[in-house]
C-alpha cells in the first residue's frame, strides 16, 4: 500500500489597477519633465555651473530609477498559498517576502 502526499502550491500575481499603474508613471514623467525644463533653462540664462549640470543629471537618473524601479516591483509581486502558509514574494523595495502561518489568519 502507497500513502500519496499531495502538496498544495497556489500562485497568484494581482492585477494591478490602471490608476496606480498611471500614478506611478506620470510621477516619473512629471519629476523628468520638471528637471528637464529647469536644466534647460538654467543653461540658457548661464545660471547653472558645469558641476551643477552633472549634478542635475545624476540627480535626475537616480529620481528616475527609483520611480521606474517602484512601477516594475509591484508588477513582481506575488502570492502562494502552501498547505500551512501564505507567502508574499515581492521586490524590497515595497516590503519583500513575508511568510504567514495560516492558522495566524483570522480572515480575509
């Protein structure tokens, strides 16, 4: 006689709403747009240094990173429900993995 163990593994990834998708981006296009006109116009009236410029764009690709980094971690996060807990996988950024015992859970 052979005992068979079955093992639950369910997998979801959420649906991200097209509002928080959009808020995310606009953020990103919005701070590029800003910098971008301010550097343009700091180099015109001369007002800006070259070690101000460089500054500015580092600036800038760092602001733009995080908000690109942002948007790309909530479309990795996922859910998996195990027979004996619930396991969030998800970048650092927005709090990463967490592991949660299902008799822990009072609902839903």
């Amino acid at each position: 006689m052979f005992l068979l163990l079955v093992v639950m593994s369910i997998v979801n990834k959420p649906e991200i709403s097209i509002w928080l998708k959009g808020l995310y981006w606009g953020t990103a296009v919005f701070v590029a747009v800003v910098v971008g006109i301010t550097f343009y116009f700091s180099v015109q009236a001369s007002a800006i240094s070259a070690a101000g410029a460089v500054g500015l764009v580092v600036v800038l690709g760092f602001v733009e990173g995080v908000m690109v980094w942002l948007a790309v971690s909530i479309h990795r996060t996922t859910y998996i429900l195990t027979d004996d807990e619930l396991v969030l996988k998800a970048p650092r950024l927005i709090g990463g993995n967490k592991r949660i015992p299902l008799e822990t859970i009072e609902s839903i």
